[in-house]
C-alpha cells in the first residue's frame, strides 16, 4: 500500500497542513488562519488538515503516516507532573509514562506514536526536528543536486539555526548549530517591539521603514551586540530579554540606556528610529553574509538553500548573490513556520520512510490551494443575489478596469500557500499613477504609508524594470532588488522610498491567467506591471474561498471583482 503522508505544522506560528501525492509532490496545502478567518491562528490547524484530505478525496483514515514539526524529545527528560495528577485526568496516564520512560533513559533523541482505529487502520506519528523542517521545505523543493544550506529564525527546540551542506550522493552535514537563547530572529524581533511594533508579527514594517535612515548612525553601537566567530555567532544577552518568560520586553534597560527610550506605539516615529531601524537591518544583512562567507569557504559549492522567518526579509534576501560567493540561492514562497507542513512530511517522505525522490525541477509555485468550480463561483454569487456578468475574456475585461484607474480584486485557481499572494488571490492596481498607493492604502489596506506595494511582471520582462544580477528571479516575491532609474518614474505606486522594489517574477507555464492579464495591460498602459498587493483587508487573512472574496469585496473599497470568469462592478 502506498505511504499516505500528512505534515503538520502546530508550533506556535502559522499552523498549517499539507498532503503530499504518491508520488511525493506537495498535492494540497493550506495555513488554518485561511480557514477560521483568525489572522496568524495559533490554533492545532485541525480544519487545515480536514480541508487538504477532502481536497484530496481522502479521510484521515486513509492518511498513514503523519509528520509534525517540532520534536517534543528534549522537553521528555524533565517530568513535570506526577502521577496523582495524571490519575485525576487519566487522558494524562500517556504524557506521564513518556516523561518518566524518557527520563530514565536518558539520551532520549526522538519519539513515534501509532494510533489504531476499530476498524484496523493505523496512523503513525512522527516528530522532525524544527529546523529539520525548515531545511527539507527548503532543499527538496530547490531542484538542486547539491548545495550548502542555511537556517535563521526567533526559536527550534534547543537551537536558533543551521549551517551546513548537502553533498551530490544526498549526504547532509551540519557544520554549525547555533544554541538557544542566541537569535538572529529574535534579535529583529527585540528592536521591533523597541520601535513600538508588535514583535513575530511587525518585522515587516521594520523592514520597509529601514529605507528611511541612515544606518551608519547607529551601527557600530548595534553590531556590537552580536559577535560572530566562524560558523556561529552570541547576542550580548544583557541588551535583551526575550528569553525571560517573567518579563513582556524581548529587550532589556540596558538596550535602551544605549539607543535612547523605546518608541511607544502611539507616539509618532522620528529620524532617530528610522537611524536605529537602518541600522539594524544593515547589521542583520552583514551578519549573515559573514556567516555565509565562512560557510562557503569551508565547501565551495556555488548554490545555497535558506529557510526559517529571518528569511522572510526580502530585502536580506535580494543581496545574497551580491555579498556572499554563492551563485544559486533558493528560498521558496513560506521560508516561514507556514512551510513546516510541507518540510515535515517532505523530510518525513524521504528521511525516515526512505522513500523514493521524485524527479523535481526547481519549485517556481505553491499554488497549493484547492480550485474552485465555475459552477461553485456561479452558485455563492447567485446566493449572494450578486449582480455580475461574464465577459467574454476575463483578462482583457480587468486589464480595461485596471487601466481606467479601478482597483480589482482577483481571484483566480487554487490559493497560494503562505503570507504572499502571488496573482491567484490579489488586489490588483495600475503602478503608472502616482495616486495609487494611497489610494489602496486608504480604501482598502488601511496600513502605514511607509509600507510599499510589490510590482508583478513577466520573467522574461523584469530586465527592462530592474537592475538585476545575472540570473536572478524572484517567482515567490521573495526579493527586493533596485529599479531602474526609468521604471522609478514611470511606476510610481510600486517604487519605495529608496528606489527599489519587492519583485515577483511571473512564468506562463505556472501562471497562465495572471501572465495573460499582464499582458492585456501592457496593450493598454504600455507596461506589462501591475500593483500586485494581498487579497485581504488590514488584519485579515487572504482570502480562501468564493465567500471570503464576496466578503471582502463589498466590505472595501474594491471597484471590482473578477471570480474566475465572471466580473463584479460597483457603481458609484
């Protein structure tokens, strides 16, 4: 019978699951928030988990071995709880007698569970290393034969990272594991909250306000505090405090004796925050690309794999191949805890089951969504009582909309897995006009002026807008790279304060509709790039299904809808 495997991701950040094929593939795919409509949910991602096996035509009965990803082995060695509690709630007698076995054991590594149904069927558990995960989302979908790797994000079980490499006979060798409390994730997320924005939820807003300082202000005072010695690197704990479970500050007095009070989130931000945000995404940058240099001078190979939240800084990301020797980067679309579903059971599939690799070329999607039916479109609408239409061709009906200054949502195919819409579930707009990014952002998005808004266009034009390194893509918008001096006038609405831009690369072979709409566009604007921003309002998560686009649109400033194939226009 063949293996029926099923990854979890139930860490703590972006609950998800993902079914993989027989054959290996990543079949469906999908974060819980887009479920319970509960931003960033927290939650055991159980909906996500019955969404990918009805998508797959399958029970959980059917599904025979599932991955989780996170490893509970190094908590087992300390019980903590005794057995009168344990007789008080009975359910505990399993937690109980893990705890007790592993402690006497001692050297406890990993943990399997099995659980049997009455009518013979049997789901195995697996528990894979976090960081594990993280790598195996990463390699097994970069297409590559060989390749170093590197792993940065706020926490795994006892580590914060790897540094390491993957030879061409599928060796792994982890060279260096940076230890828990010693962050970089974390280390950004301090300085978020010091900045006055949520920390592992605002990094992105750090991120884009660093455009706006001057980093040399305050570098040598922030790059103090971490050290770097070969492949591994320690925080100057005493500037922060984020392992301290008796303290709501992830930084210390001290950090703020250095830089001057911590901004409250109220307050209005100011040349010296933009400084200290400068700073620390400069020092973040090079810190890794000192890390990578010294990986790659003790391997030489010319490709590198990346995974974890650190990586989910495109900014960091766009200059890779420009500060380290490496040739080849792969990231893929949910660096991020979202991913951990896929690496777990692509880790699970390969390195426990022993199961064959599938033929993979380099992973260019995660369309990992189910599609939905034309006629499950045509029946939410009419039991909306919706008035729409059905042009003869959706792409050239929006591309007119767009054109006419309207701002479209688009809801195309199955849905993008992660945090990023990639022209299946996206609020579209024209980047020639200087208006429109204030424009979405007051009607629509409803978030800070400072955060800017990402160009889509085809690979095979984004030359012509960029000032790219030699064979650099972005097909996940994972890369932000400088504009062209022409492209920064003449795409106002997408260019950020210091001339660059976040870029997703759009291929036919994956994108077929989107690729067209471009297209259709470029006939009318004389540009083939459109404002592609995320398919939900200001603290909501993208939208899944036909309702949640219905929802979002009547409840924005949407102009129009475009369903599939049919077409939504307000009037005003």
């Amino acid at each position: 019978m063949d293996s029926i495997i099923l990854g979890i991701n139930c860490s703590g950040f972006h609950s998800s699951a993902c079914l993989l094929s027989p054959s290996g593939q990543v079949q469906v795919a999908i974060a819980e928030e887009r479920l319970t409509r509960v931003k960033q949910d927290k939650s055991f991602p159980r909906q996500a988990i019955q969404y990918c096996c009805k998508a797959a035509g399958i029970t959980l009965h059917d599904v025979t071995d599932a991955f989780i990803g996170w490893n509970p082995a190094p908590y087992l060695l300390q019980p903590r709880q005794n057995l009168a509690e344990a007789l008080h709630n009975r359910s505990k007698l399993a937690q109980l007698t893990l705890n007790e076995l592993a402690a006497l054991h001692g050297d406890v590594t990993g943990l399997e569970q099995q659980l049997r149904s009455a009518s013979g069927g049997q789901l195995r558990i697996h528990y894979v290393d976090h960081h594990q995960a993280h790598l195996a989302n990463a390699w097994w979908q970069s297409g590559y034969t060989a390749a170093d790797f590197f792993v940065a994000d706020g926490f795994g079980e006892t580590t914060t990272g790897l540094l390491g490499t993957i030879t061409a006979s599928g060796g792994t060798q982890t060279l260096a594991a940076n230890r828990t409390p010693h962050s970089l994730g974390l280390f950004y997320a301090a300085f978020t909250q010091y900045l006055g924005f949520r920390p592992n939820s605002d990094e992105w807003k750090v991120m884009a306000l660093a455009a706006q300082g001057n980093p040399a202000v305050h570098y040598d005072a922030i790059r103090a505090l971490i050290q770097v010695q070969d492949l591994r690197y320690e925080l100057d704990l005493r500037y922060f405090e984020f392992f301290l479970h008796f303290t709501p500050y992830y930084y210390s007095p001290k950090l703020e004796a250095l830089l001057g009070p911590a901004r409250l989130p109220s307050a209005p931000l100011t040349q010296h925050y933009y400084d200290v945000v400068a700073a620390v995404q400069q020092v973040t940058e090079d810190v890794v690309f000192e890390l990578l240099r010294a990986l790659h001078a003790r391997t030489g190979q010319p490709r590198l794999v990346l995974g974890g939240g650190v990586l989910m800084n495109s900014v960091l990301n766009g200059r890779l191949t420009q500060h380290t020797p490496y040739q080849e980067v792969f990231i893929g679309g949910t660096p991020d805890d979202t991913g951990i579903s896929v690496g777990s059971a692509l880790y699970g599939r390969h390195q426990v089951l022993g199961l064959p690799a599938a033929p993979s070329a380099p992973g260019r999607h995660n369309f990992f969504g189910r599609e939905y039916s034309v006629a499950e479109l045509r029946a939410e609408l009419e039991r909306r009582k919706a008035a729409y239409e059905q042009p003869a061709d959706i792409a050239a009906a929006t591309a007119a909309l767009l054109h006419a200054g309207s701002i479209v949502g688009w809801f195309q195919g199955a849905s993008e897995l992660g945090q990023r819409a990639l022209g299946h579930r996206s609020i579209l707009a024209d980047p020639t006009r200087a208006d429109m990014k204030e424009k979405v952002n007051a009607s629509i998005k409803y978030r800070e002026a400072f955060r800017p808004f990402a160009p889509a266009m085809p690979e095979d034009r984004q030359h012509e807008f960029f000032d790219l390194p030699v064979g650099e893509t972005a097909y996940f918008m994972e890369k932000v790279f400088p504009l062209r001096a022409a492209a920064q006038l003449a795409l106002p609405a997408i260019s950020h304060n210091d001339g660059s831009a976040r870029l997703q690369s759009v291929r036919t072979a994956d994108n077929a509709e989107f690729y067209r709409l471009l297209l259709q566009f470029e006939q009318l604007s004389g540009v083939p790039v459109l404002l592609n921003t995320s398919f939900n309002l200001n603290g909501m998560p993208l939208v899944e299904t036909p309702a949640d686009a219905l929802d979002c649109y009547f409840q924005s400033g949407l102009d129009a809808l475009a369903l599939g194939p049919f077409l939504l226009k307000k009037s005003y």
